[in-house]
C-alpha cells in the first residue's frame, strides 16, 4: 500500500542514521503474508520488511532499501509529528530499519555458554560464593540459562527495547568509541555493560534482579567480544553481506554466529576448551569501566582487520583464521567479564578515572 503526504507519522533521526519510522493513518495495512491489520493505538504485529522508500528533501533523506529483513516486532510509536511533502512506501505499520540487526545472536547459545564457564574459572572465592547463591549453582545448565536469556527475550513485549543493548555502531572512519556519537542514548552494548555491572553491586536488589543483572553482564560481555557487534551501521554487523561456506548462502553475521561454531561443536568437532593459564584467578586485580570502551575499539578493529573475507565465497583458509579468532575472542571475553565480577562482587577494587 502507499503512505501519502499528510499522514501522521515518526521518525527517529540521529547521526545520520535512520533509526525507525512510526506511520498512523486511516485503513488497513497488509503484511507480506496476506495478513490485513487495521491500525489502532495498541495494535502490535511481527513480519517481513518488504520495501522500504524514504525521501524528504527538507531533511535531506533519501534511504531506499530492497532488502528482507526477517524476524521484526513493532509496537505502536507515542509521538506523532506530521510531515508534509513526505512519501514512504511500506506494508507495515511500523518500521524498524536495517541499522538495527535484531537478527544478530552473537556466538550462539553455544559461544555464550564458553564464555560464562571461562569467567567462573577466574572468579575469586567470595565471586564464586555469589555466583552460587544467585544462579542456585554454578553447573553449565544454569550458566546456559542466564548467559543465553537476554537472547531468548529481547523480541517480547517487555524487553523489545533492548535489542540495540547487544551491539554498537562505530563509523568506518572512526578508530574509537565515542558515546556521544556512537550511543548518545545508552541504549548499546558499551554502555550497557557498565550498567549492569553497577547494578550488580546494588545490595538493595532482590536476587531476581540480580540474576538479571548476572545474565546480561555475562551475555554482553561476549557480544562486545563478536567484533561484528562493535560493526557498522551500513551493512548491520555484516547481516546484510552475502557470503557462501561450503555451498551454503548465508549472511556474513551468522558465519560468524552460528554456522562456523556449530561445525566444529558438533559431536566428534575439533573443539577444545581453551585452558586459562594457571593464575588466571585475578584475586586483587582492579577493574576499570573505563576499560569497556577500549574493548570496544578492540572489537572495531578486528572488524576492518579480520571480519570481512576477501570475496563472496568463504574457504578454508578465512574459515579457520575465523575460528582460531572466535575461541581468542571467547578467552578474552571470559577472562574479562571474571575481572568484572571479581570486582563488582568479590575482592577486587572497581576504579574510576579521575
């Protein structure tokens, strides 16, 4: 259907980035499938980006997108702000663009899982004792559990906001993080690690927060680590590159999620833990905030350094260059998020930069 000059509508606008386009207007809407949905102040739906046209000469827009973007959830926008001379073509009543790569799992439940085993081998005893009694137990079940639950609800209705807490985007041309660029709102990894970890020190949490708090600690800590997470805007974190991996079409990001971990973690892979060196328990050792945002340049760099292959067609060697950096990235990742616990809740001292 078309959109038409005059409707009610609105646009998040930010750095150049388009971030979501909210359209209320009079009739039905048809979703790919056929489905029609007659708008309404409440009406929430998930579908298919099929088309996506944005031009306003007054704010200088002139976005076209063909791409399918599969797995979207909106719900309706507060703010309604009219826009003359406006056209969008569309077939959903909200638009979440591409910048926002809901579809990114980083490591896979699999990956998320190493990472939290890793930090407990590092954790200090009083880190240790607080890990028990929070998650009842510190087995791989209840790692899994809490590590890989801010995936498993970031598409329902009370979490649906924080899907861009799993990643940040940094420009091409930038070598490092700048939040008032990057994420003026808060709402990305970065920042979202430095608040879940003083939320995690809060005595006045009940243990359900506090869970909580341990669950999307040790999960972003290993999405900042999947250096597509720290990516670019452009091509979403690699979702939107086509690559093939043995016959395979797939996207970039999943290569890099999904389909290289689980060839070598399936029965009888060539996966071996990586052992941490033996003293790996960083008893004492003081944690910065700080130091979040230099993961993240790390994590940026890779990006240009190691995460794009040569061409469209993925061999062997890029594969296992691939792999050698995934198990590197889930090392330091849990060697990390170990130093963060240690000082949040064990006996490691937090610092803070003058």
């Amino acid at each position: 259907m078309f959109i038409t000059p005059g409707m009610s509508r609105k646009l998040s606008w930010l750095n150049g980035k388009l971030l979501s386009a909210g359209i209320v207007a009079s009739g039905n809407f048809t979703l790919p499938d056929g489905k029609v949905i007659p708008p309404g102040p409440d009406t929430r739906f998930s579908g298919n980006i099929v088309a996506l046209t944005i031009k306003n000469k007054e704010m200088g827009l002139n976005i076209t997108s063909d791409t399918l973007i599969p797995n979207w959830y909106g719900e309706k926008m507060d703010i309604k702000t009219p826009m003359p001379n406006f056209l969008i073509r569309c077939t959903l009543l909200l638009i979440l663009t591409s910048l926002n790569p809901v579809t990114a799992r980083a490591w896979g439940p699999e990956g998320h899982v190493q990472v939290g085993l890793l930090a407990l081998q590092g954790l200090d005893p009083i880190a240790s004792s607080w890990i028990q009694d929070v998650l009842g137990t510190d087995d791989s079940a209840a790692i899994n559990r809490a590590c890989n639950w801010p995936d498993q609800v970031r598409e329902t209705p009370a979490w649906v906001w924080s899907a861009s807490q799993h990643y940040v985007n940094i420009p091409r041309s930038a070598s490092h993080y700048d939040r008032q660029r990057d994420c003026p709102d808060g709402l990305c990894v970065t920042e979202a690690i430095k608040k879940y970890a003083d939320q995690l020190g809060d005595p006045r949490l009940d243990k359900r927060k506090q869970w909580e708090a341990f669950a999307w600690l040790c999960h972003l800590v290993g999405d900042l680590h999947q250096p597509l997470h720290a990516g670019y805007w452009e091509d979403r974190g690699g979702n939107n590159i086509q690559v093939s991996y043995k016959g395979e079409a797939i996207n970039l990001h999943r290569f890099w999620d999904r389909t290289l971990i689980q060839e070598h973690l399936k029965p009888h892979g060539n996966w071996q833990k990586p052992a941490l060196a033996p003293n790996s328990v960083f008893t004492g050792k003081p944690w910065n905030p700080a130091e979040i945002d230099a993961w993240t340049d790390e994590s940026h760099t890779l990006v240009a350094e190691a995460a794009y292959p040569p061409g469209k067609i993925i061999h062997a060697d890029f594969a296992e260059n691939t792999w050698l950096l995934i198990r590197q990235q889930w090392l330091r990742a849990g060697q990390r998020l170990a130093r963060i616990l240690n000082a949040v809740v064990g006996e490691a001292e937090i610092e803070f930069n003058q």
